[in-house]
C-alpha cells in the first residue's frame, strides 16, 4: 500500500510489483547530511567552542540587538508622538503604531531573555556535563561485598 503524490490516496500494489517511486515515508532523504536535521557530521562541542559562543553572544549579538532595538524603539516612539492628538484631533493610525511599539519592545525583552538564557546554557553545559559524567563514573565501581577475597 502506498500513498499517491497525485491524487493523496492509498492504493494498492499488486505482489510482485514495484510500487511508484515518489514519496516514502519511512526514510529521510539521503542528501541532508550527518544528522536527521541535515546537521553536519562531525559536529564539535568542545568546551572552547561553547566559551567562544558565549562570549560572541555577550560580545556582539547582545549589544547589537539592544542597540538595534533602542533606535527602533526611539523611531517608533517618534511617529506614535507625530500622529498624536494635537488641538484635540489625531490620526488612527497613532493608536495601531502605538500597539506595534509595545508589542516591539515585548519582541526585544524576549530576544534579549533568550540571548542571555542561551549564554548562560553554553556556560554551564561544560560543568553540568562534567558533572554527571564525574556521578556516573564514580558509581560505576563501587565496593562490592566480593573484592575482600
């Protein structure tokens, strides 16, 4: 039994015969690479990679989207001020760009809690890591009972 790409039916094959090729759900294309999510084979996590990931996150890509986010949050801050009721009288428009702005700055806290949490993730995972590799090899071989004879 196969599915058809044409018609997105089941159909059956007769024994002995070769169904379609087409779509097979039960294997992923051989082209992605290492991993099933086409990572690459030889994947490395050293400890000086994760400090040097961390730090490139504390160094550049933390700053950079706070300042990014400071400029738009200082730009958006002014159009919501230039459509803004003046004499009493206002545009629509200030009210949505005011909703977008602080739905903006929500965006811009999460990204930055989420820089943070992945800095502090690749700091740690070394010693977490170490740490229960430690725990298991040290329960591994305790004493036994036998080892006095």
């Amino acid at each position: 039994m196969f599915m058809s790409q044409s018609t997105g039916e089941h159909q059956t094959v007769a024994a002995g015969a070769k169904p379609p090729v087409g779509m097979r759900l039960n294997q992923l294309p051989g082209d992605l690479g290492g991993g099933p999510a086409g990572g690459k084979p030889d994947l490395a996590s050293s400890p000086a990679e994760k400090r040097a990931g961390a730090k490139a996150i504390e160094d550049h890509i933390e700053p950079d989207t706070n300042m990014a986010g400071k400029q738009a949050d200082e730009e958006m801050g002014a159009v919501v001020k230039a459509f803004g009721p003046k004499d009493g009288h206002g545009w629509l428009t200030s009210g949505a760009v005011g909703k977008a702005h602080k739905a903006w700055g929500e965006q811009v806290q999460n990204l930055m809690n989420r820089l943070s949490s992945e800095k502090a993730g690749l700091r740690s995972s070394n010693t977490v890591l170490t740490g229960t590799d430690a725990g298991v090899g040290g329960g591994v071989r305790k004493s036994s009972s036998l080892d006095g004879f």
